[in-house]
C-alpha cells in the first residue's frame, strides 16, 4: 500500500533513529525516505545533562512510518548515513505500536526552548 500525506498512520510500524545533531536528522530522513515508502512523524529533539561531552550537543530522533519491510529498509539506510556523519545514540523498530505510543510520536520538542 502507498503512503501518501492522507494516511493515517495507526497501524504502521515505527522506527525509532536518535542521532547526533540536526543536519545528521535531515541526512538520515532523507536516505530513510529514498529507501523504503515511509513518511516521516515529527522529528523531536533531546539536549542532555552532558551536552557539553557529547559529539554534537543536541540529540535528535527520526520517526518512519509505514510497513514493517519499508521501516526496516528506511532504518538500514538511515543508520548508515548517520554512522557515516556524527552518529548513532540508538535505534529501534516498533511492529505495531499501542495507542498510547501513538500519542506519545506526535510529541515534538523541537518548537521549544
């Protein structure tokens, strides 16, 4: 099934990629995007009490929607472009996310302080 912007996306897998910084986000949604049909949530962002230690002090999370197959492709290429830039903190694939976690995806702290 092809996502497009009307989907709903309850029911869709949902991968999980935390990276260092904000252009490696961009850099790894885009190859995640261009490997398998998936849309993206909501980037959010994370800046940690040792900030200061961290390569790039921001940390920030990518979220794929779609098939389980799609997700997985969208994840391999995202975690080597982010590997081949600032890096990895963690990745992670939900198959078939609760309601609950699905409210939890469309927070995003990017539009704060």
């Amino acid at each position: 099934m092809a996502m497009n912007e009307t989907d709903n996306n309850v029911g869709y897998a949902v991968g999980l990629l935390e990276v260092y910084g904000l252009v490696c986000a961009f850099l790894a949604a885009d190859a995640g995007c261009k490997a398998g049909n998936v849309t993206l949530e909501v980037f959010d962002k994370n800046k940690p009490a040792n900030a200061d230690e961290l390569p790039v002090p921001l940390l920030v999370t990518v979220k794929f929607r779609g098939l389980v197959s799609d997700v997985e492709e969208a994840m391999r290429a995202a975690e080597e472009v982010a590997k081949a830039n600032t890096g990895i903190v963690c990745s992670h694939i939900i198959p078939n996310p609760t309601e609950d976690t699905e409210k939890m995806l469309t927070i995003s702290a990017l539009d704060k302080d």
